[in-house]
C-alpha cells in the first residue's frame, strides 16, 4: 500500500522558503527574476551565495548539490522548498539522501518537476512528504507562466484553494470508461526519470497509488521503448490507475508525430485504468 503522506501547513506573508538547484543551472537573470515574483507574494526565498558551481553538467558539485539541499530539507526555520530548474542531476543525490536515518521535522511544501521526479518520489515513498509537481523558480522569472496560472499557484500555495480537479479526462482503455471513483495518493512525474530510477535506491511509486506520467521531445518509438519497459518488468501491475499529463514534441525526422498513437495503443493494453488530461509536464 502507498505509505501515507503527510500535508504541509499552507504558506503565509513572512514565511521562508529555502532555494536549491538539484539538478542543472540556469542564468542568473532569470533566477532573480523568479525570486522577485515569490517576494511579490510577502514569501522570503532564501538561497546559498555558491547555489551554482564548477562542474561537468550539474548546477554544482554532488557533494555541494547535496548539502544544499540537507540544509533546506532540515532546517528549522522554512516552510518550502522550490527547485531552480530540472535538468539533470537530481539521481546523482539519492544514494546520499538514502543514508539520511529519518524524516527531519514536518513536511515541507516541496515544489519542482522533471528531473525532480527523482526526489519527488523519494520523498513521498520514504519519509511519507507530499510534494507538488509543479513549475520552477527559472521557468517562472523567463516569464513562461501566465499570470493566470501563477495566481492559480498562490491560491493553492497559501491555502486559499483547497483541492484541484482535473475535469474532463479522457478514459483511455475500457477499465477506465468503466471506473466511477479511483481514490490514491498521485505519484510519479517525468517518464524517462522514472524509468532510470529502477535499481538504484531511489524507490518506486507504491502499490495502490495512481500513477502520473509526462514526459517531452522524446519521439514515439523511445516512448513505446519505455513503456514497453516498465510493463515486461511489472512496474505498473500493482498500481490503482495511470493518469497522463502532457508528451509534447518528439516529432519525426519527416514532420510527422507518434507519440500518442502510441501511448494510446499501450494504454489499451493495460489491466488498470488509464487516462489523459491533465495539463501538467513541460
């Protein structure tokens, strides 16, 4: 069964929220301008002055990546933590976030995708944190959320929107035509990270959990690649349903594109229901 997430405490004018890169960098100007909308909001980012480092593709070393975000995971004072941008990087983390013994303190509000996925699902498999799969401090300050989207953000953030419903899904496969109700706790996220995820110490999403996936610019046949994958070794036969968010781009060398006719085909195979819908991924 899913291990039972915990819920953070909404976030109020004043409150601390800690900044961390786990993954790639970013320019500085656009990281700044991030920063001033969460100021806008009465939120007090605090970020490391070494956020960003020499190294090969990462925003900064593994060890310095990984006492950044030790600090912002257990420091006492903050109530959030938000990513600066995916990328790559964030697996590198897991081996050393696994020798962490317990928990510290209560939940954090957790915000970031993609490459996060790693951390995400490590943090709601082991120590029980929701966490929420949703747009980072570089997308925001490059001004690529709309307003409406960004006051939707600070509504749910700060407690003034309850709940979030996804209407209008669109059943993929006969089970899903013919479920009335599916209740579990969300998991998952980018497609590829997940799937790199097995056999390290990073978990996998629970039994009993509703499985979310999204994924971009990768072509039809690395999707199917990667489904087909995770199906042979029964990472999905335990879970509740499949809830598909966006796979954009990936288009053919001929201009043509594949990837939800495929989705779509595997989808009908499954013995779970499966859905699409939901407007989140890149």
């Amino acid at each position: 069964m899913p291990k039972q997430l915990s819920k953070w405490l909404p976030l109020e004018a004043g409150d601390i929220v800690d900044i961390v890169a786990p993954g790639s960098s970013c320019k500085m100007e656009s990281l700044e301008k991030g920063l001033e909308v969460l100021r806008s909001w009465g939120l007090k980012p605090r970020m490391p002055k070494n956020i960003f480092g020499a190294d090969v593709i990462c925003a900064n070393s593994d060890e310095e990546r990984f006492k950044q975000l030790k600090t912002a995971l257990t420091s006492e004072d903050s109530v959030g933590i938000w990513c600066v941008r995916g990328g790559y990087g964030a697996n590198r983390l897991i081996p050393q976030l696994a020798k962490l013994k317990r928990p510290p303190g209560p939940p954090k509000l957790f915000i970031g995708y993609s490459d996060i996925t790693t951390l995400h699902v490590f943090l709601n498999e082991k120590w029980g944190w929701p966490t929420i799969h949703g747009p980072m401090i570089d997308r925001i300050g490059r001004g690529l959320i709309l307003e409406p989207q960004l006051k939707e953000l600070r509504s749910l953030f700060f407690g003034e929107t309850s709940e979030v419903e996804f209407k209008n899904l669109k059943p993929l496969n006969d089970l899903a035509h013919r479920a009335k109700t599916i209740k579990a706790p969300v998991t998952g996220g980018n497609l590829m990270t997940l799937q790199g995820s097995i056999g390290s110490k990073a978990p996998w999403v629970s039994a009993g959990s509703i499985v979310f996936l999204e994924e971009i610019d990768e072509r039809g046949y690395r999707v199917d690649r990667i489904l087909e994958h995770l199906d042979q070794t029964g990472h999905f036969a335990k879970a509740k349903a499949i809830i598909l968010g966006d796979f954009l781009g990936g288009d053919e060398p001929d201009g043509t594109n594949r990837v939800w006719p495929v989705v779509e085909r595997w989808a009908t195979l499954q013995k779970i229901p499966v859905l699409r819908g939901v407007g989140a991924g890149h």
